[in-house]
C-alpha cells in the first residue's frame, strides 16, 4: 500500500489548534503521514499569542534538508514563516528539492489580530515563495494585503482579487477564503491560470470558536494532493472536512476556541455527512 507524505513548514501553535500542530492532526485524519518543520515557536492559547520565537535559520534549514533528502514528501504546505529570512531559506530551498505541490498559507495575523508575519518580509512572500505555490490560500484581509486593495466585500471583488494574484505572483491556484463576507454562505473561490473559477458554498456556522481554520484548510489541501487528488478534488473535499470541523468546534479554555479535527471521520461513520 502506497504511504503518502505531508511536510508542514510553519509555526508551532502551544495550544494545539492552529500551526503545525493543527497541520499534523489534518495529516493524519487523511490518512497521510505527516512531517514538520518549526520556523517559530509561539506561546499561545484560546486568549491569544503571549510571545513569538523565531527559529535560527540554520535550525529551520536542518530540518528540511533532514526530512526532504530523506523521506520526501508528496506535498509541502507552508504556514507562519515570520520573517524574509526565513521565507527566502525555505523558498531556496523548495527550489533544491524540487517540490512539485506547494500549497501556501500566506499567515499574516492571528486570531486576535497579533501580526504572524513582519511588514519587510511582504516583498520576499510574494516575490519568492507565492511564485512556487500550487495553491495559496489567502483570506480576506491576507488577500487585501497582497492586493494592496482596502476592502474585498463581494464575490465579484472576490475574482478580481484571484485574478491579481495570479496575474502578479504566479501560483498555479489560488483560492481565495470568503469567510469574512457577510451572508448566510460562506463561499469560497477557486481560480487557475486557465481562468477557470469554481466556487465552493457551505451554510455559514455562526460560532466564535473558528482558531486554526485556515490552517487546517490549507493541511487538508495538502493531504489530499499528496494522496494523489487533483487541485479542485484536494479543494472540494477540504471544504467539507472544514465546514464539519467548524461545526463541531471546541469550547475550551476563555478565548477563541478550536476546530474539531476528527469532526470530518466521525460525521462520515455516522452518515451525517453526504459525500
């Protein structure tokens, strides 16, 4: 039997629902073995980021050089990579092995507004990494932010943003998250350089518990094109596996709590979720 492997370069999440912890716990609810890589240790919990620890750059490149010359993986996903430092070590090395399904969470901020990512390392992001993306997964205020636009408040705004990124940086897809759009959906938009656009509709949860989605969205997109899936397959399934762990969040700890990662598997064995 085939054994598909994730690499997750990003943030370390103390709490447990975002970063890579969230990453590896969508890994393996795929049925995919996971890896990590730790650019940043974070102190964080349900109330917010208490403190932020860049990695040196050698400890970052070790541990890609270790997983990737000699495990591999069929797809790599980054997430909070804080500073141009980083992101031009892990871009160059990207390049080196020559990664083929790249998906990009471009982590700006956290849950309570703490920034994840320094204003001068904007340029390296989207000159350097977003160039090599498969996917990136921006939401509004990262897609505002790339696009240099104040607001994104429609669908319609929705695809010109999409086609900006494409245009100007260069990933392969990008799909662009319309959780922050008012409405009884939340839509999000799908568009490749071919200009094809699909968009994927779910009935909006109204809960506060919601830390670590775009995380956990951009692993389960991950996973599925390291099993094999193509973009819009890997895309539509992760939606699904979102909206369920959205629906089932967790109310622990005072704050903004997490996604229910096993949400997805247990709606599936009780047929409560229609595939």
């Amino acid at each position: 039997m085939a054994i598909y492997k994730a690499l997750t370069i990003a943030g370390s999440d103390s709490g447990g629902g975002a970063g890579i912890q969230a990453d590896l716990k969508t890994f393996q609810e795929f049925g995919v073995f996971g890896m990590s890589v730790i650019t940043v240790v974070t102190a964080q919990n349900t109330l917010g980021v208490q403190g932020v620890y860049p990695q040196s750059l050698e400890a970052v490149e070790t541990q890609i050089d270790s997983v990737l010359s000699d495990i591999g993986a069929d797809a790599v996903k980054t997430g909070m990579l804080y500073s141009a430092e980083i992101i031009r070590l892990t871009a160059r090395k990207l390049r080196q092995y020559d990664v083929s399904n790249l998906v990009v969470d471009p982590v700006m901020y956290a849950k309570g507004g703490t920034p994840l990512l320094l204003q001068e390392a904007m340029d390296a992001l989207m000159h350097e990494l977003l160039p090599l993306a498969t996917v990136v997964t921006p939401n509004m205020p990262e897609a505002c932010r790339l696009c240099g636009v104040p607001a994104i408040e429609s669908l319609d705004q929705m695809k010109e943003a999409a086609h900006k990124l494409l245009d100007e940086f260069g990933p392969a897809y990008v799909l662009l998250k319309g959780g922050h759009l008012p409405g009884g959906q939340s839509v999000d938009l799908l568009a490749g350089r071919d200009g094809d656009m699909v968009t994927f509709s779910s009935d909006r949860i109204f809960t506060k518990h919601t830390h670590g989605t775009g995380c956990t969205l951009a692993a389960a997109v991950t996973a599925g094109l390291a099993a094999g899936s193509t973009v819009e397959e890997a895309v539509s399934t992760a939606k699904q596996f979102i909206t369920a762990a959205i629906s089932s969040s967790l109310d622990i700890g005072g704050g903004i709590g997490p996604t229910d990662h096993s949400a997805y598997r247990k709606q599936k064995e009780t047929r409560t979720v229609i595939l």
